[in-house]
C-alpha cells in the first residue's frame, strides 16, 4: 500500500485548486500581471503594520484569548455598528485564523458526517471542500446567467432541500460572479431557512465592495431577528489589504460561543495577539483605506469590462459587488486550458471558471482590485487576445 492509499479518503479525495493549478504554473514570470486572485495589489498600510510590529517587540507573543483579545471584539462590535447600523455585543465575535478556517469551523458546527448543505453555484470552490472535508455532502444550485446578469430561482433552491440538509452557504455579493442579493432575495432565503429549520452560512465579506445604490449590499442582519440561525463569517484580507495575514471572524449568537471556543481550541488555539493587534488597527483607523480600495475596485472593473465587453466577443456583466470580472470569451470551451493559454501569450493571469463548480465551466475570472494603469494594461492585452480567437 502507498503512502498516499494508506491516508483517509476523506483527505485524498480533496481536490486540488484549480486556481492555485494557474498561478503555480505562472509564478515569478517577468511582466505578468496577476488577476487569478482574490487580492489587490496594495500591501497592508503602515498603521496596522505598525501596530502589530509594536506588540511583538512588546512581548505580546504568549497564548492568549481563544475567542480573539477583548479589544478586537470591541472593535469588531463598534465596525458594525458603524457599517452596519447593528447593536451587536462583543461576545457575537470571535477571531479566527483566516476567513477560510472561519467558514471550515462554521461548517463543523453545523453539519455532522451524512448530513447536506446547499451552496450557490458558481462559487468559491474552498466551501465545497471544507463541507465534503466535514464529511457532510455538498450540495451546489446553480443561479442562472440569463438577460444580462446572474439571477437566483428561489423555487430550485427549495427543490434542493431534503430532510438531510442542514444548512445553506449564502455569498453576497458573490466570488466569483459578482451576484448580489437584495433585501427581498434575503428574505425569501431567511423564510426557507426557517421554514425547514435550517442554519444560514453567511460569507458576506464583499459587504462593502458594493457598485450599486448604498454604502453597502444588503445583509442578512437587515432582515434577521435575534432567534434566527444565521453564522456569518468574514476576513480582514479584502478590505485592509491583509490577504496573507491569515486572521478572520465569525459573528455567531453568544449561545454557541463556548462550542466555537472550542473548536478554535482543537485546530489553531488561537491567533497571535501582535496579528490581533493590527487587526484592532484596522478597524479603528482603516475607514479611509477601505474606501480608497473600493474606488479602486471600481475604477478597475468600469475599465476591464467597459474594454472586453466592446470587443463584441466577451459576454459578462458589470457586477454590482465584490471584485470580479466573470468573463465568457466567443470560441472558449475548456476554460483551463484558455487560463493557461492566455498566460502564455499575454501574460495576464486569470482564474478558469471550471475552478469554481457547476456553471462556471466556460467563464474565467479576474480580480480587477489592482492599479488602474495595470487594469488598462490588461485590458489592452485581453482584448487583442480575444479579437485574435
């Protein structure tokens, strides 16, 4: 027996990234622009760096609060209250090391080894691996690429319930389409969640990279009422540029709270306090960077798809939030080989939808957060790829 044939099933059967699979194949290449990830390309600012480089030449390098150190938690209260107009206490929050082991933890909490939950596809394809992970069966529906945008059938979301589904994965607005849930599309899924007694996963950390009428996308907490089954899970990769700090949350009723303390025990016991404190930073100091980030992100997606879309051979929608192109290109059938095909004759880096589960097969994507004068570059260099098909 092999190495590999003597591990658990469970862990050989986890598949590889097929976005990881493109930037592998074109890391460290001279002139490339890299747009296959979820990242702009703005390093963490000064002041959350500081603020943890402070607290490690201040010693703050000991085990510390399970559920993230008190003066985050605080922050975390005060940040949605500001964005949110939500009178959340502290002790809804706790830290997690990254929003990925957020969504991984929310996932074992909720499900059991035979149990389902249900996903909206097209989507990021790490859920569908931390729910087969948990030894629940992920469930995908697919929300329809019809008249110009992304539209979710609430009647085939209901049709994917059985008596084994235990909870629904909600991402608005969406990685990677852009799909941005109104307030009546929130309610109607809140009303199914209670109908059937389900928990709702809410990954709502492209809150604030919202295109449309607001400050923000609607949220679950604009509809919920406190007794409603609703776990949100989040990062502070996007929105402070803090991608590889690796530090997150979960914003879960303060009745579970000693069940996420422990299961933050049993897989990171914890994120280090000086990280913690750059995350206190963040939210304390980092309104304006936020904002400047999403003016970016703005500026990026008008100039890619403005450009791509007139070339008559690119199908995609302007999306309403988050921070991605999710493009159709005339004559593209398999989109990992054109991934790996435009990075070779463009050097431009995108992500193949077939990454991203049922109904993304023929669509890459492109993180268009990055500098505007890199998104007018990439967008001359997509567009003379795609006229040349």
């Amino acid at each position: 027996m092999s190495f590999v044939e003597s591990l658990s099933r469970r862990a050989v059967s986890a598949p590889e990234s097929g976005i990881v699979e493109i930037i592998n194949y074109a890391r460290g290449r001279d002139n490339l622009l890299p747009l296959w990830a979820g990242e702009g390309d703005l390093a963490t600012p000064d002041f959350i760096s500081r603020a943890a480089s402070q607290a490690l030449l201040d010693g703050e390098t000991f085990y510390t609060w399970q559920r993230g150190i008190p003066e985050l938690r605080q922050a975390l209260s005060a940040y949605y209250q500001r964005h949110f107009s939500a009178d959340l206490s502290p002790e809804h929050f706790y830290v997690t090391g990254s929003g990925m082991q957020a969504i991984a933890l929310a996932v074992q909490a909720m499900t059991e080894p035979g149990d389902e939950m249900i996903y909206l596809s097209p989507c990021w394809p790490n859920i569908v691996s931390a729910i087969d992970l948990a030894g629940a069966r992920s469930v995908g529906v697919e929300i329809d690429y019809r008249d110009g945008g992304w539209h979710l059938d609430m009647g085939k979301l209901e049709r994917a319930i059985t008596p084994k589904t235990r909870a629904l994965f909600i991402n608005t607005p969406s990685n990677p389409t852009g799909w941005t849930a109104g307030l009546d599309d929130l309610k109607a899924i809140l009303t199914l969640a209670r109908k059937h007694g389900l928990w709702i996963l809410a990954d709502e950390i492209y809150a604030l990279y919202h295109y449309g009428q607001g400050l923000r996308a609607a949220s679950f907490l604009d509809v919920m009422e406190p007794e409603d089954r609703v776990i949100f899970a989040n990062s502070f990769s996007k929105n402070w540029s803090m991608t590889g700090w690796r530090v997150g949350w979960l914003v879960a009723p303060p009745q579970i709270g000693q069940v996420i303390e422990n299961l933050i025990q049993y897989a990171t016991s914890g994120v280090a306090q000086f990280m913690q404190r750059g995350a206190v930073a963040a939210l304390n100091q980092g309104d304006d960077f936020v904002r400047q980030n999403i003016a970016r992100a703005r500026a990026g997606r008008d100039i890619l798809l403005d450009a791509l879309i007139a070339t008559n051979r690119v199908r995609s929608v302007k999306p309403d939030g988050a921070l991605y192109g999710f493009l159709q290109i005339d004559g593209v059938t398999d989109s990992r080989l054109a991934a790996l095909d435009i990075v070779d004759k463009t050097g431009v880096g995108l992500a193949p939808g077939s990454a991203f589960s049922a109904g993304g097969e023929h669509f890459l994507r492109a993180c268009f957060l990055r500098d505007p004068a890199q998104m007018q570059d990439a967008a001359e260099r997509l567009s003379r790829y795609v006229k040349a098909l």
